[in-house]
C-alpha cells in the first residue's frame, strides 16, 4: 500500500481492508512509520521514539491497525514522562485501564504523542519536548494537552489516536487541527482520576464521526473502583449514526460569556451549524443555561491543581528527581506552590459553584436536547502564546488569559461530566480550522455522536487537508 492510499481511509476504512486481504498489518504499520519519519521533524508530535515490535492481539475490532497513546498513560515498553523533565524516562510497572482495553481492541502501538507538563496546558509546549506545532499552520499551536496526537490526526499520520480531557484537551485540540474529538460522558471510558473532582474523560480523536463511534463501542463500560457507570447504551454506537436523529430541540450560545469577544471565525462556525441544523430539520433557539459564569471560573483553579503537590511528590520519589527549576517548567513551580496553599474551605466552596453549574446544566436539558457553543473563544493559538516556560508572568493572569481568551467553553463539562465533541465544521478564511461544541445530556453520547454525523453527511470535512501532512494541501 502506498502512502496516498493509506490516507485515504479512516480507521473503519482500513479495517475493512485487513479483514479482507487487500493489505497486512505489516503494510499499515510501515505506512505509519514512513508518515512519523517524513513529519514528525516538522510538527514534533511524538514523545519518543516509534515502537519496534509488531505486538498486538487478533481478533479484535482494531486487530493491526496502527496507533499511537498519548504520553502520560502508561504502556509496556514506552516511558511515562508526561511531558515533563521531571519524570523523562521514567517505565511505569503496569498498564493503564484504557491502555489494557485498547490491546484488547487490537491495536498495534506504535509510539506516544508529546502533551504539556502532566497534562495541565492548553498548548503542547513543554521544556522536555519543545513546541509541538499545528499542521495548518507551523507558527500555530494544535492546542493541549492532546496536541500531539491531535496534530499527527489531522496530519494523516493515524486515522485514530488516543486522547484525554481534563479541561478541554479532547476538543480544544480537535478544534485547533480540524478533526472530530468527543470527550464521553463521565465515567463511560476508564480515567485514572487525580483530585477530588473527576475531571478527567478519556477517549479518541479522529477524522471521522463513526471511527469515534466505533472506537467508544469498544472502549466503553464501567471498570473496577470507578465511582460513576452511567446506563450502558441501547444499541452500539456505531448503529446509532447510521440513522438520523429526531427532531432536536437544540439553543445555541453565539457570544462568549467572558470579557474576550468571541473571534469571527469561531463565530462563523456556531452560526454554520445552526444554520445548517435548522435545514435539516431541527428546532434552533438562543439559550443557554442559566449559570454563573464568574462563580464557577473563579473556583475553577483551585480546583484544577490541588492534586499538584502529592502527585508531584510521589513521582519525585519514584523517579529519584527533585522538583525545580532544573525538572519543571516556570509556569508549573509556580501552580505548585499555589496549590500547597489550596485549602479544604476553598475545595468546599469550589463544590458548591460547580454544584449549582451541573444543576443549571440538567434543568437545561430537561427542556432541551443539545446545547452548540463555539468550541474556542478564538482559534488555534500562535506558539508561545500561552507558552508555560515562558518567565515574569504571574499564573492568576497567565490563567485568566488562558480562559477568557481562548478556552472559555470547554472546562464547563468537565465539571458536569455531559458528552462534548468539537466538530470540524468550519475553516476559516485564515486558513485555520474553527470547531463547533456540541454537547448533550449526561450519558446521551448517543445523541451527540448521532447528531455530529447528520452534520458530518451534509457536510463532509474528511477532504479538507493541512498542507503540512501526508495528502500533501487542502483539497476541497
């Protein structure tokens, strides 16, 4: 198989290749290795080097197809540096959940994507790795924390790459490079959870809609320890978009609740998707929950980092480094001492802001069944924007930027733990892509995904190529 060939296809596409002869994993697999070694020079998406070995199980839905985890998850035979010059090297004893389940499916893994110290940024730049670099545009960033992995979909390296969302790092990334990134409801995909508030959300990111389906069907179900399990769905997801949804009542927030204008760009791509949604026969308004923004932002910090200090300790003491400036990055030393004075008063008021923020979100979806936002304030951030080892910059601003200027939407649902996709709808007449978030009630993952693929068929964005990847320009 040649490599134009092998770009051609999504995942779903090549696994139909493999089951019926017309190409081996030995052919995918040195596809995807000469993708790594043309671009990664460019785009600087992989964590370390590309995997020797051709380990996987047979029988799977994904037996042989390439694939690539994002750093930081922890796999037999990768590092588990996290992005970080503190944990570099480092070869965890065991496998993650996720990890186990995606050997499971079959794949074959071939390396790890670069993502910002322990996961915590919206840009991929780290003092470990460098910039990771977004391939619309080489002066832009693909977002975090799952940039790499972004960048390398979005650069046809792999159909499908492994990602999670703490904050947003499933979509801001997705919305950055144009693909499709759905973060699950919370609980339907195994997370390692750091901190008392469930944040984290682990999926894939992909070019199509039903390789993310597809991928969900394989990944979710509850797992030992978890705390949630919402409802196993009632048919696979993979059937559910094969179909149009229902008639949807759908509001749509045009604006950005933030002291940043919402750019034109990230605008244009609301009003798309309204637009064309309202064609397709749904039922579109303005609305929005009823929330305090500001209460639940300002408890936001606090919230995010106070897992900083013990699990900063604990990786010190296995990996036999200390933290400082020689092993974190400037903008990480000072979260870190920030975090130290994180009390139990400030977690409790954190609680209830964002108990009152799921609450606006459930009594919004019993009267509507999705809400679209713009998936950015604006679009992909140039390289070193909100780069964390940049030095003078107090963190209380450096995370006020990163909120009001670019990431306003997405932590929302982390809190409340409801299905989020970017969906690649839009390109700008910059020549960056701007993705619109559909989100849905808690466990209607179903509905999201059903909804993203009407837009997906009406129209299609599997055609529309970066110019730094291996279709080699845009095509429309």
């Amino acid at each position: 198989m040649r490599l134009d060939e092998y770009a051609r296809y999504d995942a779903v596409g090549l696994m139909a290749l493999l089951r019926t002869g017309q190409v081996s994993p030995a052919e995918l697999k040195r596809c995807t290795v000469e993708a790594i070694e043309r671009l990664d020079p460019q785009l600087n998406f992989m964590a370390g080097d590309i995997c020797a070995t051709e380990e996987w199980l047979p029988d799977g839905p994904f037996s042989g197809l390439p694939f690539l985890l994002k750093e930081g998850h922890g796999w037999r035979g990768g590092a588990l540096s996290m992005g970080s010059r503190l944990t570099a090297g480092f070869k965890p004893s065991s496998e993650s959940e996720m990890t186990l389940r995606l050997r499971r499916a079959g794949v074959q893994i071939l390396g790890e994507t670069t993502a910002p110290e322990f996961g915590i940024y919206p840009v991929t730049e780290s003092g470990l790795h460098g910039a990771s670099r977004n391939p619309w545009n080489l002066v832009h960033s693909p977002g975090g924390s799952s940039g790499g992995a972004s960048a390398a979909v979005a650069a046809g390296i792999v159909p499908v790459a492994q990602t999670s969302d703490g904050g947003g790092s499933i979509r801001g990334p997705a919305h950055c490079t144009g693909i499709f990134g759905l973060k699950p409801s919370r609980g339907r995909t195994p997370a390692l959870q750091r901190g008392l508030f469930a944040f984290t959300h682990v999926h894939v990111s992909s070019r199509t809609v039903r390789d993310s389906a597809a991928f969900l069907d394989a990944l979710h179900g509850p797992f030992a320890g978890g705390l949630f399990k919402p409802l196993a769905p009632v048919r696979p997801y993979l059937d559910e978009i094969r179909g149009a949804p229902r008639r949807l009542r759908i509001g749509v927030l045009l604006h950005s609740p933030g002291r940043t204008p919402l750019a034109p760009e990230c605008a244009a791509a609301v009003k798309r998707a309204a637009q064309l949604a309202e064609a397709l026969g749904h039922h579109i308004e303005e609305a929005q929950p009823r929330l305090d923004w500001e209460q639940w932002l300002s408890r936001f910090l606090a919230a995010w980092i106070h897992p900083l200090p013990s699990m900063i300790e604990q990786l010190s003491a296995v990996c036999g480094r200390r933290p400082g400036p020689e092993t974190l990055d400037p903008m990480t030393l000072q979260l870190l001492e920030r975090a130290r004075k994180v009390s139990v008063a400030d977690l409790i008021a954190a609680e209830s802001a964002f108990h009152a923020a799921r609450s606006a979100l459930d009594t919004f979806f019993s009267s509507h069944d999705l809400w679209l936002t713009p998936s950015g304030v604006s679009q992909a951030p140039r390289i070193g924007q909100f780069d964390p080892r940049s030095r003078g910059e107090d963190h209380l601003a450096y995370i006020d930027r990163i909120l009001h200027d670019y990431a306003i939407f997405t932590p929302l649902l982390n809190i409340g733990g409801h299905p989020a996709a970017s969906i690649p709808l839009h390109h700008g007449d910059n020549g960056l892509p701007a993705g619109v978030q559909a989100i849905g009630p808690m466990g209607r993952d179903d509905l999201v995904l059903a909804f993203a693929a009407q837009l997906e068929a009406e129209a299609p964005w599997i055609n529309r190529h970066p110019p730094h990847s291996i279709f080699g320009g845009i095509h429309e």
